[in-house]
C-alpha cells in the first residue's frame, strides 16, 4: 500500500464515522440474540445427533461380537472341532486330501 492509499482510506473513514447511519439499531441486539439462540440450538442437534449414531456404532459392535462368538461356537459344535484346532498343521496340499473335502 502507498501512502495515498492509506490517505484515502483515512479520509473515507472519516466520511463513514460523520456520514448519518443508513441502517436503524433498534432490533440489532434482539437480532444478535437471537442469532447466538439458533446457533446454540444447532450445536445442541449436533451433539444430540452425534450421540445417537455413536450409541447405534456402539450397539452394532457389541452385537456383531455377540454374533461371532456364537457363530463361533455353533460351528465348532456342529463340526466337532478338529477342523478348528489350531494344533492341526493345514499346509496348502494337506487341504487336496480327501478328510477335508
């Protein structure tokens, strides 16, 4: 910035603070307040919102374990649970024999 523009920024400053106001002030602070209250309300539903979805996430997570651990244990009982061991060594060409088909 020069300092003509600086000059004329001062000097239509000046002419702003002694120029009549074109806006009434009357509902400023009302409008402000109310602004603060509908920003607030938002933030409520937000947050409310967040909490919901986390509760549901928390929910679905806990019921997903439930259902493993009962798949889990439905199938080593259906299957007798060798084919389950950890102890058996499945290597890839163990899997062609005829017991696991």
């Amino acid at each position: 910035m020069t300092e003509s523009d600086m000059g004329y920024l001062m000097d239509n400053d000046a002419e702003l603070l002694t120029a009549p106001a074109d806006r009434s002030l009357e509902r400023l602070e009302s409008q402000v307040w109310q602004h603060v209250s509908e920003r607030m309300h938002a933030r409520a539903a937000v947050r409310r919102r967040l909490s919901v979805q986390g509760l549901i996430m928390f929910m679905a997570f806990i019921g997903s374990i439930g259902f493993g651990i009962n798949a889990t244990h439905h199938l080593q009982d259906s299957l007798g649970g060798e084919e389950l061991s950890l102890a058996l060594n499945l290597a890839p060409s163990s899997l062609l024999l005829s017991q696991f088909r």
